[in-house]
C-alpha cells in the first residue's frame, strides 16, 4: 500500500484520533434507538483491538445519517457507545460534542487503551463544507490520525479530510486502518490482476449510477452479467419493449455504447432472457409523499424478448437465474455489485437469492468472491449467506466510487510511506 497504515507507526501513549464509519441503520423501538446492523462496528474492531494493544489513547469521531448541521437527537452516536462497549469488552466514554472544552478535557485525561467516542460530526454544517476552522478543532485532541471510515471516504469532509491535513501541519502521521487497508486490498489490488475467468455481477435501479463501473470492467472481467432494472434499459438498447418495467430512456445510448464495448473487446455480456414479470394495478392509498402506491399483481415468468404494455419486470427470471449460475460456478474471481430484482419483496428475490447461492457454491470450489456493499451485502445477509464469501465491503457509494476507479479524498489525504 502507498500510504502508512497502522502497522507504520508508533501510538504509545498518544492521543489517536480515528475516523470511523457508525453509520448503522437504526430504529426507534419503544422511545429507543436501537441499532438494526452492526457491522460497520463490528469491522473496526480489530483496528481497536490491535491500537489499545499499543497503548494508543482513542478518540474515535463519526458521522450518523445527514442531520445537516441540527442536533437531531435520533441521531446521536450515543447508542453506538453502548454497543461498541459491549463489542470491545472495555468501557467506552462517550461525550455530547465533538469540539471544544469538554472534548479537549475528556481526551486529556485518557489513559492508555482508554477508548472515547465523540458526538455524531454532522451536528455542525463545517463537517460536511470541510471547513478548515473546524477541521484545526477536531485536530487539536490528535498526535496522530487514523481513518478506518472506508464506507466514508469517497466524502471530502472536514473528519475525513481536513483533519488529516491539519494534523499532518502539527508533525503527526496520518495512517490507515486494519479496515480501510483490507477494503482496499480487495476491491483495488485483489481486482487488478484477478484469476480467471473474472465474472462480474451487477445489478441495481439505474445504468446511469453503474456505467462508470461497467465501462472500467470490461477492460478487466471475462462475462459481465446485468441484472436489477438497469437490465431495461439495456433491453431497450437491443430493441425489445419493456412494457412498464423501470428505464432511464435518456441512457439507451450508453447502454448501446457498452453493448458494442463488450463486442469489441470479446467480453460475454448476458442480458436476462427471462423475467419474472408484474402487473402493476393503483391501490388508491397514497404513499407518505402523497404519491399513489401500487401494487405489483399476478406475478409470472416472461419468456417472449418483448414485456407487454401492462406489466413491468421486477426480477430475472429462472432460465436466466440458471444462466448465471453456471457462469459463476466457472469463475476463479467474482465481483457482485447491486440485486438482481426487488428483493424487499420475496415474490422477486428469487432471482438474487440464486445469485447469492451461486456465489457462496462458487466460493467453496476455490474462487474469491468480493461483495461490493450496499444492497448485495444485505441481500447476502438476509439469505443467512454472508458467511460465505470472500470479502464484503462496508461501504455503498464508496465501493462504487472506488470501482470507477477514482481516488477517495479520505485516502488520499493519508500520509505517503
Ligand atoms: C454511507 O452510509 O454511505 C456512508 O456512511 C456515507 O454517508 P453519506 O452517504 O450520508 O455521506
Ligand atoms: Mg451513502
């Protein structure tokens, strides 16, 4: 890796201010918030584990939805405390800020191994305007900086960013965490030169979110495989109706563009033949946004290349789940990237439940199975199969952002080895 991580430095008995990414999603149950997932904790704590056993003093900062500068109580990072106390096994401070009087004498008086963890960062506008006034605020508890927040660091924040700057101005290194480095080992360096054949599996609403991403892949994968709506659009790019499936009409150019991308660099790119396809009929109840809702009716497999005028795809369909699968059973690498169909609804899981079975199948018969975040890694997880792959990567919008092969401001602003 180009930049320091952990490994590199020395923490004993200094202030290690850490960048984390607690954004869990959370419910209210009983005037509570309680946390639905707590992976994103779970995954920092090797990084802890290994900085308390180097004396490190810690101060961990966070951010927790998008209160837009507000002190929104139902976003307090407080509920994290308890639980990443229950997860490390040692008390955990927590203090109502992230700045100022309070934060400076807390962090004075930790000793080493002591673990405080400062109020949601997004309670102030500066976070998120990276404003260098804050960022010097938030350095002033730091001797030294350490991002584990891969999930946030595709975001140029004053936590993620500007701090980093501001404690390398004081003399102090900035590093990478066990987490950050382990993202990026597997979406970067992992996919670089992968074993093959390199089979690609994405999915999702929108090409226009993805085409970045397919358009660096298939200078890479050997098969691609297109699912989720997206898979329309493409459809309408080959000339088929999709009846009244989801599309981004304005994005058939770009889909055609990959299509004959694909071709010319002998790429398998598969389309779903089939599809498991809905009648979409007006419930007459109106959603919390006042828009109608409607009910997706008399679910079937639709085999024809055209979907009729009344009925919108809401999945692949089986000959093509079982298309898939033999291509991924195939694969010695395999990177999965955003659901097949809406699998919120179990009558239209189907299509990405056999992904996900197919990948875990994959896995066991030797291949690398990377999970690229967001909505594969809950659908894994609801099909009790996260067990089974390779790697699955804590962030959504920066695996994507990674995979497009931009560079993350939050790495970025590391230190160079
Ligand atoms: C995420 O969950 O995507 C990250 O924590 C970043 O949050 P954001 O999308 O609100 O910046
Ligand atoms: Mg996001």
């Amino acid at each position: 890796m180009a930049k320091l991580t952990v490994h590199d430095i020395d923490v004993r008995g200094k202030r290690v201010f850490m960048r984390v990414d607690y954004n869990v999603p959370m419910e209210e149950k009983d005037g509570q918030m309680v946390i639905n997932d707590a992976t994103r904790i779970k995954e920092t704590i090797p990084t802890l584990d290994f900085l308390i056993g180097k004396g490190a003093r810690l101060i961990l900062t966070a951010h927790l939805g998008r209160p837009k500068g507000q002190r929104d109580p139902s976003l307090s990072l407080r509920p994290v405390a308890e639980k990443l106390a229950d997860l490390l096994g040692r008390p955990v401070a927590f203090v109502d800020d992230c700045i100022g009087e309070k934060v400076e004498k807390t962090a004075a008086i930790l000793k080493e191994g002591d673990v405080l963890l400062l109020e949601n960062v997004r309670y102030y506008n500066e976070e998120e305007a990276n404003d260098p006034v804050f960022a010097e605020k938030l350095a002033r508890v730091a001797d030294v900086y350490v991002n584990d927040a891969f999930g946030a660091a595709h975001r140029a924040h004053a936590s993620t960013e500007g701090v980093a700057r501001e404690v390398a101005k004081k003399g102090g290194a900035c590093a990478a965490g066990l987490l950050m480095e382990r993202e990026l080992k597997f979406l970067g360096d992992e996919l670089e030169n992968p074993a093959r054949p390199f089979v690609v599996v994405l999915g999702g609403a929108k090409v226009s979110d993805k085409i970045k991403v397919i358009d660096r892949l298939l200078e890479k994968a050997d098969t691609i495989l297109i699912g989720g709506a997206m898979a329309y659009t493409f459809k309408l790019a080959l000339g088929n109706t999709v009846g009244k499936s989801l599309v981004e009409a304005d994005k058939v150019d770009v889909a055609k563009s990959a299509l004959e991308k694909a071709k010319a660099r002998g790429v398998k790119f598969l389309i779903p033949s089939d599809n498991t396809v809905a009648t979409p009929v007006d419930s007459g109840k109106l959603n919390k946004k006042g828009k109608p809702v409607f009910e997706l009716q008399s679910p079937r497999t639709n085999s024809a290349p055209n979907i009729p005028d009344s009925e919108e795809g809401v999945d692949i369909g089986p000959a093509t789940g079982q298309t898939y699968e033999a291509e991924l059973l195939k694969a010695k690498t395999v990177l999965w990237n955003g659901p097949m169909g809406i699998f919120e609804d179990p009558r239209f899981a189907v299509g990405t439940f056999a992904v996900a079975k197919a990948v875990v199948e994959a896995t066991k018969t030797g291949a690398k199975s990377i999970i690229g975040g967001g909505d594969s890694v809950k659908a894994l997880n609801k099909a009790g199969l996260g067990d089974g792959v390779t790697f699955m990567s804590t962030g959504g919008g920066a695996s994507l952002e990674f995979l497009e092969g931009n560079e993350l401001p939050g790495v970025a602003a590391l230190s160079d080895r």
